[in-house]
C-alpha cells in the first residue's frame, strides 16, 4: 500500500500555486476585460441625469456611476474566483482521490 504523503504534498502544491498564481491572474484578465462596463455605466448615468434634470454637475454623476460599475465588477469577480477556487481544489481533491 502506498504512503499519503506524496498525494497530500502533491495535492496541497498544486492548490499552492493555484491560490498564487492562477487566481490573481485570472482576476487580473478579467478586471482589464470587463473595464468598459464602467464607461457604460458612466454614460448611462449621464443619460440619467439628462432625463432627471438632476441639480448637481455632471462630472459627479459620471464618478459616481462608474465607481458603482467598478464595485459591481469588483463584486462579480470576487465572488467569481471563489467559485472557480472551489471547483478547482475539489477536481484536485476528486484526481488525488482516483490515483489511490
């Protein structure tokens, strides 16, 4: 029979480098992918603030709608790489498992 330790150290490298490398990359590429929803966002605030005749300037309604965008973004994609972390730890969880 053999031992566990190599499929455990094995197992706990491969979510190692899973956690340092993969996921923030991926975060990365998908914060500079999903970058024009804050303009979109910020354009539709100003369509907003055209039809409400809204008092206070313009350049605040854009700022303000595209830091919103950039929280929804920031909030999808959080929650996103969690996602994928847990389906990735548990695919390797599944592989160990197999191998023995």
């Amino acid at each position: 029979m053999r031992s566990l330790k190599p499929v455990i150290a094995s197992n706990g490298f491969a979510i190692l480098l899973t956690v340092v490398f993969l996921l923030p990359i991926m975060a990365i590429f998908l914060f500079v992918v999903t970058t024009p929803i804050d303009s979109i966002l910020a354009k539709f605030g100003l369509w907003l603030h055209g039809i409400n005749e809204w008092s206070f300037p313009e350049f605040d309604t854009e700022e303000r709608f595209s830091k919103i965008g950039f929280a929804i973004r920031s909030v999808l994609i959080a929650v996103g790489i969690s996602f994928l972390y847990f389906f990735l730890a548990n695919k390797l969880v599944e592989y160990e498992s197999c191998r023995l």
